[in-house]
C-alpha cells in the first residue's frame, strides 16, 4: 500500500500531530495517510493534510520513501510512505476527530512518543537530506531491521 507522510517546517520547529484513533493511535506522527485509487501522492498528501489538521501544502518536497515492513492489526504489510516536507501553506493547523497537532522544536523532537524507528530518519530528512530503503517493525512496534541510504535529488 502506498502512503504518505508531511513534516511542516517553519524556523526551528515542525508539526507533529498526536494520532488519537486508528493505527498509530497514542504516537506523534507527520500528518498522512492512505493514497486513494486513481490519486497521485501528492494529492494525496494535501488531501489528508486538510482532513487531518485543516491546512492545505503549497510549497513542499519528496524528502523519502521507505518501505516499512510492519504489523497492521496483526496482519504483516509492506507499506510505502512517501515522506514529504513543507514550507508554505494556507490555513492555522487545528485538531480534528483524528488528529491533535503541536509545533516542536526540530532538536527537540518527542522521540519517546514516536514511531521507535522516526530517530534514525525523520531528524536527516528535517536537516534537509533526502533518503530511500526499508525498514522492518515487530508486532510491537519495535524496529528489527534498517536499510537506509541517502539519495540525490530528487528521490
């Protein structure tokens, strides 16, 4: 399956948004989700994000795409996430039925909150490094395998 994922950048500090049903439930995460039949990935990724927190992307850019081998409600999935950072956009970011957004600071990330993988990837692609491969979680979220490696631009 593919999905998508956006970081919002403004100065020193990204959004996150506390997922509060569904998968994920209880981590901050980017704000994403599911690429719908007959959708492209970006419209896709602007799609959820004026779902999930009420903004709509102007300015963004493909920082990733990492295969995640995981666990879904007990069935095991190899899903695709590609990972988008933005710079420009309109509207205030506000929660919704799915989605709690907060600004942190990028070296203050809430890493014990997150995804136990994020650590190793999301703090390159915020300094601006683009990167590809894969990573593999257990049933409990843990990370048992990673095979990343920097890109070119673009990804």
């Amino acid at each position: 399956m593919n999905l998508t994922l956006l970081f919002l950048v403004k100065e020193d500090r990204v959004l996150l948004a506390m997922k509060k049903r569904g998968f994920g439930s209880g981590k901050w995460n980017g704000i994403g989700g599911k690429v719908q039949k007959d959708e492209t990935v970006e419209r896709a990724m602007i799609r959820e994000a004026e779902e999930e927190v009420g903004i709509t992307p102007h300015k963004y850019e493909k920082m990733a795409e990492i295969v995640f081998d995981e666990i879904v409600f007990g069935k095991k999935e190899a899903n695709k996430v590609i990972v988008f950072k933005g710079s420009s956009w309109e509207g205030e970011p506000k929660e919704s039925e799915e989605m709690a957004p907060k600004w942190f600071k990028v070296n203050r990330l809430p890493l014990d909150q997150m995804w136990d993988s994020d650590k190793y990837w999301l703090p390159q692609i915020l300094s601006g490094k683009r990167v590809a491969g894969q990573i593999s979680l257990d049933e409990n979220d843990k990370m048992t395998k990673i095979d990343l490696h920097e890109v070119p631009t673009p990804v």
